[in-house]
C-alpha cells in the first residue's frame, strides 16, 4: 500500500514531442503529489507538485494531471527539448500524522532526441 | 526554490574509517532533514528522519550504530558512515523540509562516497 509505481522506465521523444510519464498509488492518505527531475550526478530537484484539491496544475512547459479517484497521477512535458533529457521520479507523501516522508516511483529516464 | 548544500560532493577513503557528510539548507531552517541511498539507475531508498534535537528515525533495515545522524541545527544535519566498507559505497543524498504552505522536500546535491 506504500509503493508508488512509475511507468514507463524509460521513454525516448523526438524534439518538440510530448513526454508523458504516469504514476500510480495505493495508499488514500497521500495527499501531496511532487515530481522531481534528477540529472546524472546530482541530486533531485524539484519540478512541480500537486495537492487532491486541484485536477491539474501548469507550470511552463511542465503539467501534473491527477485523478483522485484512479488514485493516479502523470507528468506532461510539452514541446520537449533535448536539455530534458533526464530522471524523473515522482513521489507521494501524507502531511497528516507528523509524516513527510516521501515515496518514490521507480524512476522514468527521458532521452529526447534533438 | 530553497537551496540544500552538502559537502563534501565526493570522498574516497579506506576501509575501516568513517567519514561525514554535512547536510545544510542554507536560505531556510529546517527542523526536519532526510537521508537518502541511492544506487546506480536506482530510486532514492529512505535511510532516516533527521529532527533538529531529537535523535533520528532509522527505516528498517538500516543499521543506526553504522550510520550516524546528528541534526544539531535548524541548517545542519550530518551523518557519518562509520567503519566503512566497500559495500557502502554509493551515492548520499540529503534533503530538507522547508515548511511554509506547502511544506515541499528539497534535495542536496549528493555525496558520492568509494570505500576502497
């Protein structure tokens, strides 16, 4: 009930295409719903998050769906750039009951040929 | 977005020693810091909750007297691999509550640590 699971493990887009990336999750209590983009060697780094009060949120070229009642999320890059060519994680936490902690997907590396 | 350094970026170091690594937010205080593996092509695997003055919260599995956590500050968390063996070697990576509205986790840069 704690997993988080991320399809697919790996996606290959041709410049200017759209990368669409989905994650699936068992557990209701999760209720904030993050995604972070991780290039080799570094850290993770926060892209954009969503709550369950909201069915969709945008931020440039980067958009978070998510269905409460599919308990399922997904990450759209539109217009993708060869420079988005990384590891995307997405992630789930409850913020109820003194826990933040995270739960990773598996992980989706992106390659966007230019 | 809130910045979370640590150092050092990479160490090597023999067998048998210990080494730590320091965790800092620097632009906010975080009273909870997380501790993270991570494997090659692998997601992030949880180690342990660092909360500034209390001790930390260990997940299963991971061995407490060999992975020391010191959250001494609001910006600082260390955490020190003691009596290291090659087994340890991976990437470490740290991150920070930074509270606020939305109370979003925000990641160092990582660690990479070789055990030769």
């Amino acid at each position: 009930q704690q997993q988080v699971k991320q399809s697919p493990q790996s996606l290959i887009v041709q410049k200017g295409g759209i990368s669409i990336i989905n994650c699936a999750y068992e557990n209701t209590a999760f209720d904030y719903f993050p995604w972070y983009q991780q290039f080799p060697g570094k850290g993770p780094a926060l892209l954009i998050a969503i709550r369950p009060d909201v069915s969709e949120k945008k931020e440039g070229r980067f958009t978070i769906s998510f269905n409460k009642s599919a308990k399922q999320f997904s990450l759209h890059i539109m217009d993708s750039q060869p420079g988005d060519s990384a590891t995307y994680f997405c992630a789930a936490s409850p913020t109820q009951g003194g826990s933040e902690k995270l739960v990773f997907g598996k992980g989706t590396k992106l390659t966007v040929n230019p | 977005g809130a910045v979370v350094s640590q150092h050092p970026s990479w160490v090597i170091c023999k067998s048998g020693t210990s080494v730590k690594i320091e965790c800092r937010s620097l632009d906010f205080q975080a009273t909870t810091m997380f501790w993270y593996r991570q494997f090659p092509k692998q997601s992030l695997m949880l180690m342990a909750t660092s909360n500034e003055g209390s001790k930390a919260t260990y997940e299963q599995g991971v061995e407490k007297d060999k992975f020391l956590i010191n959250h001494a500050s609001l910006t600082l968390s260390t955490l020190t691999v003691t009596s290291a063996h090659p087994e340890d070697s991976s990437f470490y990576i740290c991150s920070a509550l930074a509270g606020g509205t939305y109370n979003e986790q925000f990641f160092g840069p990582g660690t990479r640590l070789t055990v030769l």
